[in-house]
C-alpha cells in the first residue's frame, strides 16, 4: 500500500500534507506559499506567506498587511516533515518555482514560468526532481516566440514610425512583469515613456528593490497627446479603450501577449498591432523544461492541460491534470479581465 503522496490536489489548491501548507491556494488557509505575486497565485487571506526575498514587495503591495515571510533563491528550510526551496522561475522578477522534498521523494511546483531570460527575471533553472507540476498556458506547437530582441526591434520601429508621424503610441500590457520587460526593452531615445497609474505604483514598487529600469512618467491629469507628442504609453490592457485613454487619441494601439499568436485572438481584439510577447515558456520552452528536470512523472496545469498531457504521455511519461479554480475559463491574473482573450493568465 503506497503512502500518502508528497502533494496532494484539493479544492484549495495543491497540498502537502507531510509539511502542513498549500502552494498558490485559492482559498484562504493556514499557511500558503506563494511562487509570485500575479493575483491568480498571490490571493489575499491566508493565515502566513512565504516568497522570496524579490517577489515580497510586489505581494505586500497587493496585498497590505500580511504575515509575510521571506526566503533567498536556493536557501532550505524545513517545514513540518519536509524541507522546501525556492528556484528561478524567469517568470516576473522574484518568481520561483518551489521543490518539496520528503519521504525519499522530490516533487517540483513550477508555478508560471518562462525559459528565455528577459534581463528583469532571474533566469530560469531546470531543478532536477521526480514529479514535476508543469503550468502549460502555450501547450501547442502553435506557440513559438521570436528571440526578445527581435520583438523589441519590432516594438522600437512601431513606436518611432508613430512619433514620426506625431501620433502617441498605447501599448496594452500587465502592470506586473509585462509592463516593466517592454519599458526595460525598447529604446528610450525614441520618445518618452508614459505609465497608467497601476503599471506606474508597480513599476515604483520594483525600483524601490533596486531593478533599474528607464524613466516613466505617470499619465496623471494634464498629461496628454499635446504635453507628450509621440510618446509610449503603457497601460494595462483594461485600459485601452477607456476615456483615460481618450487624452491620447488618435492614438496607434498594441497589444503584446502570447496569445497575439493567434489570428482569431488578434481579429476580435481589434487592436492596430498585436506583439507576439509572453511572460510564459512556448511549446519548445516547456519541453526542455520538463525535460531537464528528468523527471518520469509530470502533472500539468493552466492551459492546453489535455492536449499537452496526451503529448507528455507519447513521450514515456506518467502524465497527469491538475485542475485548477479558473481551468477553462477567462479569468484574469491582474483582475483586468479581458473577454476577448481566451484564459489570460499571464
Ligand atoms: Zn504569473
Ligand atoms: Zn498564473
């Protein structure tokens, strides 16, 4: 009779029994921890917090006043009857993937992840373990990311050709990770770069730990297409669309997301550009992640989860499907829903 596994799946989330705490619960518990501070994986309630050092000050931020405590990439600590760690995820800065060991067994959570270093994120590192949670938002072969640098450049030549033409460019992207890869990426010399007020306090946020990141300027009251021709500005993708974005019109919109990969996604957003840009590993990233961690048991989560669990299986492993609360449905991890994507959990 084999014992009680390492992790269990519950209808708060993932468990481990043999330590007493949940990963990334969804409903409140004792004791939670947290791979990063997306709303979907960060939710307020719980009795106790434990993130890293890097991804405290954006979950303070979300959440006031917790019982937060912190742990450095790498460091072990022992919980109840298991010892954890905390692991690079190269998601947003400060995001990890955690690893559980117990009772002879290694089991890693990967939390969102993202194979490509994107100079703000600490790079990704495969942990070697037996079972491995994979998430697999971009489970399809269809999803394959251009190198960053090529997007950027692609991002600086939409952005100068406006300006040349005096023309103000809004660009839609999520107020954690997103917002601060594309102001971190295109080049400053091209105009100014202007935040919405959710992208500006996050952005403050990640300054105040010491990333560095160009000069933006909050598009507060007076701050318009007048006061800054041919500027960027960045803004969560809820807020395309609105008055607030009004001040800037007529204005070039984007969007950048992975799920710009996909025509039909592309055509209902009805958006000038869409940038093929996504916080989470593509189809090849997550082959190679699931692959170096050598592990025969993977279990998958958020996204493609029966397509790409079928495709784990072809390939030898012991394949299985964690459901989560939001599985299937287009909820939203900043809570900036947006009907026209398709589970835009980024
Ligand atoms: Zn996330
Ligand atoms: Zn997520």
């Amino acid at each position: 009779m084999p014992s009680e596994p390492l992790l269990t799946f519950t209808d708060r989330g993932i468990c481990c029994p043999r330590g007493g705490f949940f990963i990334d619960p969804w409903r409140p518990v004792d004791r939670a921890l947290i791979t990063h501070g997306h709303s979907d994986h960060a939710r307020p309630g719980h009795g106790a917090y434990l993130a890293t050092v890097a991804a405290a000050p954006v979950i303070r931020h979300r959440l006031g006043a917790i019982r937060l405590d912190t742990i450095a990439y790498g460091e072990r600590r022992r919980i109840g009857g298991v010892t954890v760690s905390f692991h690079p995820a190269g998601h947003v800065p400060g995001s990890a993937q955690i690893r559980i060991e117990g009772a002879g067994e290694v089991w890693v959570v990967s939390g969102d992840y993202k194979t490509e270093p994107d100079t703000l994120s600490e790079p990704f590192e495969p942990v070697a373990c037996h079972t491995f949670i994979s998430e697999c938002t971009f489970g399809l072969p269809v999803f394959r990311w251009q190198p960053q640098a090529a997007i950027a450049a692609d991002l600086n030549a939409w952005w100068a050709g406006n300006a040349a033409e005096g023309r103000v460019s809004i660009l839609g992207a999520y107020a954690l990770g997103k917002a601060q890869r594309l102001m971190a990426a295109v080049d400053p010399a091209i105009g100014p770069i202007l935040t919405h007020g959710a992208v500006e306090a996050t952005t403050a946020v990640l300054r105040a730990q010491g990333i560095t990141l160009p000069p933006t300027r909050h598009a507060g009251a007076g701050i318009d297409a007048k006061s800054h021709p041919g500027a960027l500005v960045i803004a969560p993708p809820s807020a395309l669309g609105t008055p607030w974005a009004a001040r800037f019109g007529p204005a070039s919109e984007a969007f950048a997301s992975g799920w710009m990969a996909l025509r039909g996604v592309r055509r209902r957003r009805g958006h000038g550009r869409g940038f093929v840009l996504s916080d989470h590993a593509d189809w090849d990233g997550l082959n190679s992640a699931i692959r170096a961690t050598g592990a025969e048991r993977v279990f998958v989560t958020h996204g493609y989860t029966a397509i790409f669990r079928r495709w784990l299986e072809d390939q030898g492993y012991d394949a299985g499907i964690v459901a989560t609360e939001y599985q299937g449905e287009t909820a939203d991890a900043e809570a900036e829903s947006d009907p026209a994507l398709p589970g835009t959990m980024e």
